[in-house]
C-alpha cells in the first residue's frame, strides 16, 4: 500500500473506477491488499464497505458509494423503487451471482435465452454464462422442460451438475414441479430466494408430489448466496496469489 494511502481510500478508488459500486467478490478480487500488514484483508474489506459514512448495501452483496448513491441507483432504475424494475434487477443479480460461483467452480454454465441480455450489473448474461445453447443431453421433452431453468451448472461431460431456479415473488410451487420433471438425472436442485420465504418452501417442500426428491432440493437464502459468492472469489485470489500450491 503506498503511504499515505488508507485502506478505505483503496476500496472507495476501486469502486469508484468501477462505476461506484461493487460486489465483496470484486473488491477482493481487485483491491491490492499486499501493503496492508494483516493476515485478514478480506475480513478487512467486508467491515470497511460497512462504514455508512462512505457506502450504502444495495443487495446483499453488492456496496456502492454514498456520494455516487443518485447516479448508480438511476444506473439500475432503482431511484423510483417501481416493483417491476426492482424483481428484474433482483432476478438478473442473483442469477449472475450463481453464473460467476459455477464459472469459478469450473462448470460450464447456462442462462435461458430469454435472459442473456438481461444486465448482470453492468453486463448482459449471456456474456458471463460460458454457454450460448443448453445441450441436448437427453429427449427432447426433457431438455425442452430445462431450458428454461433460471441458471444450470453442466460437468465435464456435458451433463447437469446443478439446477437453480430464482424465486424473487413468483410461485415456489411452479419450480419445485419443474425440478421433479428432472428428477430421473443425477443432479443437485436449489430454489434462491429471500430469507422469508423459506417458510414457504418447507410447506410446499413437504407435499407428498415432491417425496422422491424432497431430500435433493435445498432453499439457499440471498443472503447465503452472497457469501458463496464472496467467498468463491477470496478462494480464487488465493489460488492465483499462490498458484505455486
């Protein structure tokens, strides 16, 4: 760190260059944290975009700076708070957190085609998810009923590691039928959503049409994601920073 230079003064120069805002996964991935003298700079970062006199939390996850506040909410039409502007950048959040997670994983990883150019941030989806098209990994009814699954994971072997479906407002119960559909692959299904709703999900969880596959369906809160997320990258930092390893 060159002297004189704080530490905040390094998160708010990275943010600022990137528009006024970033997620924890960014800025650990971008603030040089060489010169800092301590053995926990991520846990550093994250108290530092805590300070509400220089930063506001957006989403959970996601920071920005307080004196950037009008141009990055009118940035993502969020300035009015509509409730039609506000699910849409939720939904595109959350599914460009699960994108970056599996790309980091080293999953192949799909968005609908209806999503692709719907903004991540300031990037459409279809350029952060590492595939154009679902692949034709079984019949025709099968991969029709799951290509429009919010975000897959696909293994080494072009087959689907992991489904996720977001569920900002829309009905739970729609998904969970969806997944069921899928039931037959060796895959993972996971419903996002806010914290409040899992209550739901268990009621709905526990229907006897979902008995077969009940204990292969997990609720991940938004919350918990963001974490994922954060952490993905600080395990990715590390990799590269001692790649020796």
């Amino acid at each position: 760190m060159k002297a004189g230079i704080k530490q905040h003064d390094q998160v708010i120069q990275v943010m600022s260059i990137n528009g006024g805002y970033a997620t924890l996964g960014f800025l650990y991935h971008n603030v040089d944290v060489s010169g800092w003298g301590t053995k926990t700079p991520f846990r550093s970062i994250n108290r530092i975009v805590q300070d509400h006199r220089f930063f506001f939390k957006i989403k959970p996850g996601l920071w920005a700076l307080k004196e950037m506040k009008d141009e990055v909410l009118k940035k993502f039409s969020l300035q009015d708070s509509k409730e039609q502007k506000n699910e849409e950048f939720n939904h595109t959040y959350f599914q460009g957190l699960l994108v970056e997670i599996g790309n980091i994983k080293g999953y192949q990883t799909y968005t609908p085609g209806q999503d692709k150019n719907k903004l991540f941030l300031d990037k459409p989806l279809g350029n952060i998810s590492t595939l154009d098209s679902i692949y034709q990994f079984s019949y025709d009814n099968f991969v029709k009923r799951a290509k429009n699954v919010d975000v897959i994971w696909f293994n080494e072997r072009n087959m689907p590691y992991s489904f996720f479906e977001v569920e900002h407002s829309t009905d739970i119960y729609n998904s969970l039928v969806k997944f069921s559909d899928l039931k037959d692959f060796y895959s993972s299904f996971c419903i996002v959503a806010d914290e409040a709703r899992e209550r739901e999900f268990q009621s709905k969880i526990s229907s006897n049409s979902f008995k077969e596959i009940r204990n292969r369906i997990n609720f991940m809160s938004y919350d918990i994601l963001s974490t994922v997320h954060s952490n993905a990258h600080k395990l990715l930092k590390v990799h590269q920073d001692y790649s020796f390893l």
